[in-house]
C-alpha cells in the first residue's frame, strides 16, 4: 500500500469528520458480513469504498476496497477479515494525518 500522504483540498477538508465517521460504520458492517459470511455485503461495501475512497483522494480506502471485491471472488473470508482490520488501521491514520492540521 502507498505511504500515508493526504493532500486535500480545502473545501473537503469540512466534510472528513464526517465522511470517516460513514467509513466507520462501514467496517462494523463489513466486520459484521465476515462474521456472517455475507459476501453479497462484503462485496456492496467494498464497491462503495472504492469510489469514496478516490473521491475523497484516499487511494489507500479505494485499495482496500478493491482487494475486498478480489475476497469476494474467491471467498475468502479469511482475508476479507484481515483487510477490514487494515481499514480500520487506515482510518486511524488518516485521522491522525488529517484532522490533526
């Protein structure tokens, strides 16, 4: 995954807080699909992360939600479990990274 570097734009700078407070909702949803083996979710959430993600110029979110969509595919649960906890590792950073300017 690329290094940790958020240049955003002042005007998207006010809607973060809030976008990352969707993404973690996001993670416990995706946390619960795992626990269910709910691939359809998985796969619904993961598809939103990708966009959001370069939406809000987090090519890292998009990353992880591309690699979930691959989980999918393959059903591998085991992995999607592992890359939502890279998520919510990822929302961490960008927490510290971002909203501590």
């Amino acid at each position: 995954m690329r290094q940790h570097e958020y240049p955003i734009p002042d005007l998207l700078l006010e809607s973060i807080p809030g976008y990352l407070e969707r993404k973690d909702q996001d993670a416990l949803d995706l946390e619960s699909a795992v626990q269910r083996n709910d691939f359809s979710t998985i796969q619904t959430i993961s598809h939103k992360l990708i966009g959001s993600g370069a939406s809000y110029g987090f090519a890292n979110i998009s990353e992880l939600g591309n690699l979930l969509q691959k989980t999918c595919a393959s059903k591998d649960i085991q992995e999607a479990s592992t890359l939502v906890q890279s998520l919510r590792q990822e929302l961490i950073q960008i927490r510290k990274s971002v909203l501590s300017h």
